[in-house]
C-alpha cells in the first residue's frame, strides 16, 4: 500500500511541476552551479510528533527545484517506507532465531537438517495486528519459497539420519588425518600437528596407544590390509612405520549426554590440559619406529600401503612421490613431475595403481601393474590446489579441491568427469564409502556434506554450538564394519568425532 501512495506522489510531483521560463531557468542553473543539486535525507531519532518541525528546518537549510511542499511529501514517505523495513528487519531476526532454535533441538534428535529442512509450521511468526500488508506480502513469499526447497529436499535429506556418536579428545593441537584399522582389533588413529599419533577405542572414546616418534607434525596416517602395523608421514621429512598390540576395554553403559548438552561450552577454545584430563596422559608410548623412510628433501605430506602391504609410497612438498620396499627400507621408485608441492597420495584397494594431488591444480595417476612399464596419466581437472584424489571399490576416482568442487572420473575414460559437485567451501581429504559409495566431504567453513557418486547431495551432518567441528575439518574416513560409528572425521578443533550415517531410503532406491 505505501508503495503504491509513493508511486502516486511521484507522478503528482511530476503532473504540478511548474514551468519556469527561460531567464528565471537560466539564472536558476547559474546557482545551481555553486550549490548542491541533491536531496539529502538525515536520519534522526525525533518522535512522530517532532518530526515535521525537524523536516522544515531541513528543508529552508537545503537549496532545490522541488516546492517545498512535495519535497515534506517525500521525507514523509521515506520514512515510512524507512519504518516498514525497520518492522520487516525485525520480524526476520525473529525468524531466525526460530530457525536455529529448531536446528539445535532437531540435531540434538540425530536429525538431519538443513535450510531446506523446515516445516512450515517452524517458520510462522508471531506478527503483531499491525504489520503491515507490504511485510505480509513479504513473509508469504518467503514461506512459498521455503516450501520449495522443502519439497525439492524430501526425497533425500529428510531420509538421512546422521547422529553424532562419539568424540574422541586428547590431542594438543589440530588433527590432519585420521584412519580404522584393517585387521581386529578395530581402532582408531589420529594423525596430528602435536606430533603424536594416537589410536582410540571406538567404543569408549579412550586412547589407547599414542606414537611419538616423529620430530614434527605428523600428517597421515594408514593401517597396514592384514598386520598390525601403521604407516605416519610427518613434517620431519620422513615416514614411519611401527607396530601396535592394544588391548579393547570393556565396553561401557552409555552416558547421559543430555546434561552436557544443556551447556553451551566450545571446547576447541579449553586449556590443552584439559583435553588430556581423562585418557590420553595414561596411553602406553611408542617412541622408536621399526622402520623409517628418508630419502625426501622435505615435508612429507602423505602415506599409503600398496596392495598387499610389501611396499609403500608417500608424497612430499619437494614435489616427488616416492616408492618403498617395506622390509629392506630401500628407495625403489622416485616419481617426479609435479610442478608444485604434493598434497595428498592415494593407492587402489585391489590393484598396483597409485594417485598423487598436487597444489598445481593436477592429480597424477601412476600404473605400476606391468614391472617393465610404469605408466602415468595426467589429469587437469581443476583450477586450484587439489587437496585429495581417492579410488573408489569399482572403477572411479573422486578428487576435491580448494577450487570448491569435488569431481567424480571413471578410470576408463578420464578426459572429463562424469559428475561435479560445486560446493561453497574449499574441500579438504574427501573418503568414499566401499558400499553405498557416498563421498564425505570436509570442508575449511566447518560443515561436512555427503553425496552420492552421481552429484546429489544426500545430508549434511548436523553442528552447532553444542556438537560438531567448531574448526576447519581436515579429514574424513569410513568404517562400514561398524554399526555404531561408521564415519569419523577430525579437524583443527583438536578433536576427532565418530557418527553413525544411515541412508535406507537411498538404498532401496539403488
């Protein structure tokens, strides 16, 4: 309605304008020249009944064309216009709150939700009888829209139910990576910039082992397919392997969580001493490697075992990869070409073949299946650093990057990628699950989203102030062997967390 008043007025200022003649015209413009055309309007905190006095002082100070009488009828419809926005602004920061209200309340349920993921019943405010028809106009526009991201999310997100489950905390500073083991006992490791690895029980969420022999961060770390050994690269320029024996405790009852809940803290911003209150400070010590692998002339970023657990392979910031023997230690192959620092090395589940990222935009793809003949492909794919390249169980490589995206490419005709996912964060260490083949992706903005192998987005796993990474999230790894926690990611919160991810709607569709 006032937008309607204010286009009225408009075209009666335009209608009355007198016409001036030509030498009142020209001696007006000679004025004009030597002060301000513009209309200025001031904002002031006067009440209703001051404010014409005001507008009339601001008028005689302020020189143009317009009769005094419709320049009063403009401020008057400025500020009216001024007031609906200041109503509206107010009823959305009401909106919001409701919002994350009902964000906290249904993460807290192990729900999924998301922007799209609101009833229309959440989004109903509490408007007061005199809100206006412009506003009304407004919030009715905004509840259709949501109801289409509702309807457009239904067949999938609602579906998902990603709970958290377990955090695992005792680290003294940001957590790289992070790895199950292969063989039982199930456990968890961490690799983190404390220079220390730690492996964890799923269950409980104790340390049991930490490893300290690295002189700088440690920065991945991966369990050997059939012993008990763990492979960790590290910023001292080397990797280590060393083998563990961990007993599992006794499973424990669970505890109430509802009483922590109700207490607001952000434990990533606690004393170090803290974090190593129950737990970590106990953990039996490995401080010597079995086995340590030099040759690189700097940081080494990554580790991986090669099919069969007899060699390994790791990538390093002066830009080559490596291949190892396991049990003699000896260097058997430099792989070189990268333009830049290496980020991320990967190796196929079942076959000789090896994939390297890079911060020069590239992933490589190295074949080492002939003895006679080493093959390499190169892929060019993305416009940024690519953070990670990991093989899938069949035929495919999924890579993410700091471009934002995250491209999924079939082995057999990598030219161009069959699917990408655009995101709106840079992506770190991404995992795909063996089974349902969902691709977790951690991101720098603290969120983590999964999607399918086709680009749809399934859920994203719920945070808050009360749960989740409240830093960037560096990695993300599955366990589909355990029901309980089958995805577990770890970030620069200094804390790794295990949640159970359950997809039954996507698994009767496929």
């Amino acid at each position: 309605g006032h937008f309607i008043r204010f286009i009225l007025s408009f075209r009666v200022i335009f209608r009355v304008m007198p016409v001036e003649s030509g030498n009142s015209a020209a001696a007006r413009q000679v004025k004009q020249k030597r002060k301000s055309h513009s209309l200025s309007i001031r904002r002031t905190n006067s009440t209703e009944q001051d404010r014409p006095g005001m507008q009339r002082d601001m008028l005689e100070g302020q020189d143009s064309k317009l009769p005094m009488a419709l320049r009063s009828n403009l401020l008057d419809l400025f500020g009216q216009i001024e007031r609906e926005f200041e109503n509206l602004y107010i009823e959305n920061l009401e909106l919001r709150r409701e919002i994350e209200s009902l964000n906290e309340r249904l993460a807290g349920e192990g729900q999924t939700v998301d922007g799209g993921d609101l009833s229309k019943g959440a989004l109903k405010t509490k408007a007061s009888h005199s809100t206006s028809q412009l506003s009304q106009k407004l919030k009715t526009t905004y509840k259709a829209s949501t109801s289409k991201i509702v309807s457009s999310f239904k067949a999938t997100t609602s579906r998902a139910v990603c709970q958290l489950v377990k955090e695992y905390v005792g680290h003294r500073d940001g957590i790289w990576d992070l790895a199950v083991t292969r063989v039982q006992p199930l456990v968890l490791g961490t690799a983190s910039a404390d220079h220390c690895s730690m492996l964890w029980s799923i269950e409980t969420g104790k340390c049991l082992l930490k490893y300290a022999g690295h002189a700088g961060s440690v920065n991945s770390i991966k369990f050997h397919p059939t012993e008990q050994m763990a492979l960790t690269a590290s910023g001292d320029q080397t990797a280590h392997i060393w083998r563990y024996m961990v007993q599992l405790p006794l499973p424990q009852p669970p505890a109430d969580i509802s009483a922590s809940l109700d207490d607001d803290v952000d434990f990533s911003d606690k004393d170090e001493a803290d974090g190593e209150a129950d737990g970590p400070s106990e953990c039996p010590t490995i401080r010597v490697a079995t086995t340590t692998l030099k040759s690189h002339q700097g940081v080494v970023i990554a580790a991986d075992w090669l099919v069969g657990g007899k060699q390994v392979v790791t990538a390093s910031w002066d830009r080559a990869a490596n291949l190892y023997d396991v049990e003699t230690s000896e260097l058997v192959h430099t792989l070189t070409g990268h333009d830049q620092e290496l980020t991320h090395c990967c190796t196929h589940p079942t076959q000789r073949l090896v994939v390297t990222s890079s911060r020069d935009t590239t992933f490589r793809l190295w074949d080492f299946r002939d003895p006679s003949i080493h093959s390499v492909n190169v892929f060019q794919g993305h416009t940024d650093t690519v953070t990670s390249a990991v093989f899938t169980v069949g035929d495919n490589v999924v890579s993410g990057s700091d471009d934002r995206t995250v491209k999924v490419w079939d082995l057999k005709n990598m030219r161009s990628p069959i699917a990408t996912i655009r995101t709106d964060s840079a992506v770190n260490r991404i995992s795909v699950s063996a089974n349902q083949r969902i691709i977790a992706l951690p991101h720098d903005n603290r969120q983590v989203r999964l999607f399918d192998m086709n680009g749809v987005r399934l859920a994203r796993l719920p945070r808050s102030n009360r749960q989740g990474h409240r830093r960037m999230v560096c990695c993300s790894a599955w366990n589909e062997e355990n029901q309980a926690c089958n995805l577990f990611t770890c970030g620069f919160d200094r804390q790794a967390i295990g949640w159970n991810i359950n997809i039954p709607a996507l698994l009767q569709e496929k």
